[in-house]
C-alpha cells in the first residue's frame, strides 16, 4: 500500500472511531428507557445514501414492518431506531433482518470497487505513458 493509500485508510478509521464516539455520546439511554422495555439501533450506510428523502423513508417503512421506529437521523449515513422489546415476536418480512445494522453496498463491496478504480486507473496511466514513450 502506497503513503497515500495508507494515509487514506488511517483517514476513514479515524472518521469510523469519531463516529461510533459521537453515537455512544448521543445514545445516552436512561435507565427508565430501557427498563420500559425498548431496545435501539443504529442503521448505518456506506455511502450518502440517507440524503435522498425517498431513500430514507423507504428505509423507515422497511424497519416499521418490524415494529422501529425512526428516533433521529445523526447524518446521511446513519439512523437510529427503537422499539419495543414486544415486537421482537413480530415475524420478519421476507428478506429483512430486523437486526440488520447496514443498508446498501457493504464495506467490502465499496472497498473492492475503490481498490478495483484506483488500480484500474493506475494501469491506463501507465499504458499511456508506455505508449507516448514508444510513439516516434
């Protein structure tokens, strides 16, 4: 890995610690919120994904089929929910997890494709450059 993609890298995990920091600071439950019998959530994108409207309320009608409820928005790539511990009897909707914690490309799919565009993009540069080395 190249300084700049390790600089890159460094970046993005410093960004995901101050993120997890923030939410631990701003999900501060109350005793009486959870002895009320309310379990929370954090839905997190890997992209700007909540920006759109109409991606968040598809988001929030998906989780309301298993009984959450939207408690705020941190930003456009996170989300956090509650509902009752109840409603953990609630059957799933075909191909949803209740539990899931992530929505849209993964880590892994996003990393693949950056990984695949930077290299992708190292080769032609080099291509070209062999070629305009090799052009009489």
């Amino acid at each position: 890995m190249d300084g700049s993609a390790g600089a890159a890298a460094a970046a993005a995990a410093a960004r995901l610690r101050a993120q997890h920091e923030e939410e631990e600071r701003l999900s501060d439950y109350s005793p009486n919120d959870l002895a009320k019998g309310w379990e929370f959530k954090i839905v997190r994108a890997n992209t700007a994904a909540f920006r759109k409207p109409e991606v968040m309320q598809q988001v929030c009608d998906e989780e309301a089929r298993s009984g959450w409820e939207l408690v705020e928005k941190f930003d456009d790539t996170r989300l956090r929910f509650k509902r009752p511990t109840a409603a953990r009897n609630i059957p799933s909707p075909a191909g949803i997890d209740p539990y899931r914690t992530t929505y849209g490309i993964s880590q892994g799919k996003l990393t693949t494709i950056i990984l695949i565009a930077v290299f992708g993009s190292m080769a032609l540069i080099m291509a070209v450059v062999a070629a305009l080395a090799n052009w009489h």
